[in-house]
C-alpha cells in the first residue's frame, strides 16, 4: 500500500477514512493556504430533513492569504453548541450514539485555537472509534505535485461528486433515518460511527476497491 496525502478535514466523510483505511501511511497537508468551502471545516450529518452540512467559523483577514496551520477558530458565536445539539438531535436514537458519546462530545465541548489542533484531535478520536491504524503524520513542507504517492488533497472535496472516485463505491448501511430519506452516501464519519459501531472498519474495507 502506498503513502496517501490528505487535506486536514473535521470528521471527514466516509470516502476519506476508507483511503485513509486502505493507505500504506498517511500525511496531513498543513503547510498549504487556506481555502473557504472544503473539509477542512465543515462536515455532513443526517438529520430528520435530510443532510445537514455544519461549519465552524474561523478567523480570516479578507483578502490575505492564510496557511491552514495557523488559522483560527472563531467563537463568535456558540456554533459549537449548536453543533452538538444537532449531532445529538440526528443520532441520539442510533445504536452506538451513548458508546461513542463520551469520546466525541469533548471535541465540541473544548474552545480551540487552532482549527489543525481540533481537526487532528477529531481524526484521531475517529480513528480509534472506527479501528483505523494507518500511521499518520504531518507533511514537512508543501509539495505541488507527489510523484510517489497517492494525492486526496483536492479530490475528496465537498465541490467534488464523489462518483468520480474510481476506487470508491459506497457501502450501504443501516442509517437513523433511512426509512424516511433512504440511504445518504458518503457522510461524515459520525454518520458511520454512530450507526455501526464495531462495525464501520467492515464498511470502510467495502467501500473501496483493492
């Protein structure tokens, strides 16, 4: 298995982790500036209406560029709170919500500085709760194009249709709401966590061609 390069992302969706799942090693690019409208904050849950992208705010001078491990998270608003309120609202009745629970409230309980910090705090939680042991690392410096490794920084993005992954077929799964919107693919993490469980390292290994 190669080595894989990944964007920084906050609970990422599934397509992320069934890469991440599937590489020889990870690194998470920092060293690149900052764009608005990516995973690197923002994720996408299933509420009652449907999907329900959230974003947390950040800090950012108009007009200057910023390097993704120095921007910060703004709390100008209580966005945390109504974070976890609509987490909990979308999957307090799946069947792992109150096994996880405990691990993931803390990320939006925390006021972080550093969007980085709380991302790769929310990665490794993931990660644990999912049973994905790929090493990971972050990138020493920005490389424009990887000759030798396998480039999901600017692939897995929510402007891109994740049908036009090759290697990446969405596994169904059982979800909270799927008798009233029907299966929703390629959700954040927490969608496949609180819904399987022990079970979500099966979903990532079928999600993705050998």
């Amino acid at each position: 298995m190669r080595k894989k390069i990944f964007s920084t992302a906050l609970f990422a969706p599934v397509q992320y982790f069934a890469h991440l799942y599937n590489a020889g090693e990870a690194d998470i690019e920092h060293n690149c500036n900052y764009s608005r409208q990516s995973y690197r904050n923002r994720f996408v849950i299933y509420g009652a209406n449907g999907s329900l992208p959230l974003s947390v705010p950040v800090v950012k001078k108009s007009g200057e560029k910023t390097i993704t491990r120095d921007v910060r998270v703004s709390y100008d608003t209580p966005w945390n709170e109504v974070h976890w309120k609509s987490i909990e609202s979308a999957y307090n009745s799946s069947p792992y919500y109150l096994y996880y629970k405990d691990d993931i409230e803390p990320i939006f309980k925390k006021r972080w500085n550093f969007l980085i910090d709380m991302n790769m705090a929310a990665l490794t939680v993931a990660m644990e709760c999912t049973g994905v042991d790929t090493s990971v690392k972050f990138t020493e410096s920005y490389i424009d194009i990887y000759s030798e490794a396998e480039d999901y920084r600017n692939t897995i993005h929510p402007k891109i249709d994740f049908l036009t992954d090759p290697l990446f077929t969405p596994h169904p799964y059982r979800q909270v709401f799927l008798g009233v919107g029907g299966f929703v693919p390629n959700l954040s993490i927490l969608d496949l966590i609180f819904n399987k469980g022990p079970e979500s390292l099966l979903v990532l290994r079928d999600s993705l061609k050998q």
